[in-house]
C-alpha cells in the first residue's frame, strides 16, 4: 500500500533556462527562471548581478553594459534556492570609415588619412594599414607617402581583415611652374656660338625636358 504524501506547496528549486550568454555591449536578452515544482505555492524570485558594471539584471531582462564577465542568479524568496548564469560582454569593432576614399597626392608629398572607428571604444582598436603598390605611395599608421607617379590602394583594415575601407590614390607628377633663360640678350659676331641654358622652376618638376626654336 503506497500512501501519498499532500503536496505541500513548498519551492524545492529553481533553473535558468540558459546558464551562459554571450552578448554585445548594448544588447539585452531575457532569462527564464522556472520555480520547482511548477505547482510551487511562492513563485516569487530575486535578481542580482555580480557585476552590475559589466551586466545588470530586471525581472530577467539582462542588460549588457560594458566589456567583462558577471554572474546572474536568481534566488527564490522561499527557501533561498539559486540558480546562476555566466554573463559574458563583448564591444567588437563593426565598421572603419576613411575620411577619403580618392587621394590625389604630388609626387615627393605626404598626406595624412584618418580612420574613424565605431564604436569609438570597440575592445580592439588596432588598424592595420596596407598598400596596394608600396613602391607608388606607402603608408604608416595613416600616413600616405608618394613615392612614385601611378595609382595605388591604400587599405585600413582590423587585425582579423574582416573589416575594412580603403582609398585610391593617384601620384601626379610635379609639374613644371616656370622657366628662365639665362641670359635675355645675346650678341655674336658671325661663325660664333654660345650656350644658352634654361632653368625650370621648381628644380624638382618630374619633367625637366625642354624644346628650342
């Protein structure tokens, strides 16, 4: 003979329906506490974060606040059952945008390109700059260096290259300004010669050929 015993109504535990959750910061997600029995007279729980800095908790509405790990319980008020959920918070980098994303540079000049990253406190920040054709213009930490006439891509991407933007560039030569004679009268007796020598202004003008008539 098996005699059963009235149920009491009393809690005799209690679950998470998840006992770890990766989130972003500024996401949220919902916890599930189920009271044991399902017919438990007092269904009534307490939230807490061990980290309120990292996670907070409502109701079971996790929040995610900044980078690191919390310990989400709920406790029951009737007989002080827990149950707990490892709460992990990333800020992972979503976009990099340059401020161009066409550069036209003299040849010998340098420019500078500024990467905006977002969010602004992603938890790696590190850019990795790269160049289609060092040899036309090379790049350190934004820095654009022409080199050569011709046409390159510069590259900002993440560490993983996941995430990236870039910028054409295109190298002109230096172009000539100006040009002088040295001399602006010249007088020869018949069968004499001389030289004349021109000078183009800037010294450095990529093309320096000239024609005489």
């Amino acid at each position: 003979l098996v005699v059963e015993k009235p149920f009491s109504g009393k809690v005799e535990g209690i679950e998470l329906d998840k006992q770890e959750l990766e989130l972003i910061k500024g996401e949220t997600a919902t916890l599930v506490a189920s009271v044991k029995p399902i017919v438990a007279t007092n269904k009534d729980v307490v939230w807490t974060s061990s980290n309120a800095a990292v996670a907070t908790v409502a109701n079971g509405v996790v929040t995610a606040v900044a980078t690191g790990e919390a310990i989400v319980k709920v406790t029951t008020v009737e007989g002080a059952f827990v149950a707990e959920c490892k709460v992990i918070v990333t800020n992972p980098l979503k976009t990099i945008t340059l401020d161009k994303h066409e550069l036209a540079i003299t040849l010998n000049q340098q420019t500078t390109l500024v990467a905006t990253l977002t969010p602004a406190d992603a938890d790696d920040k590190t850019i990795l700059w790269s160049s289609s054709d060092a040899s036309v213009a090379s790049v350190l930490n934004g820095v654009v260096s022409a080199l050569k006439v011709g046409k390159a891509i510069i590259y900002a991407k993440n560490a993983e290259g996941t995430i990236a933007d870039s910028c054409a560039v295109t190298v002109n030569p230096i172009a000539v300004t100006g040009i002088t004679i040295d001399a602006t009268e010249l007088t020869l007796n018949v069968s004499q010669s001389d030289t004349l020598t021109a000078v183009i202004n800037p010294t450095d003008a990529t093309d320096k050929s000239v024609t005489w008539t």
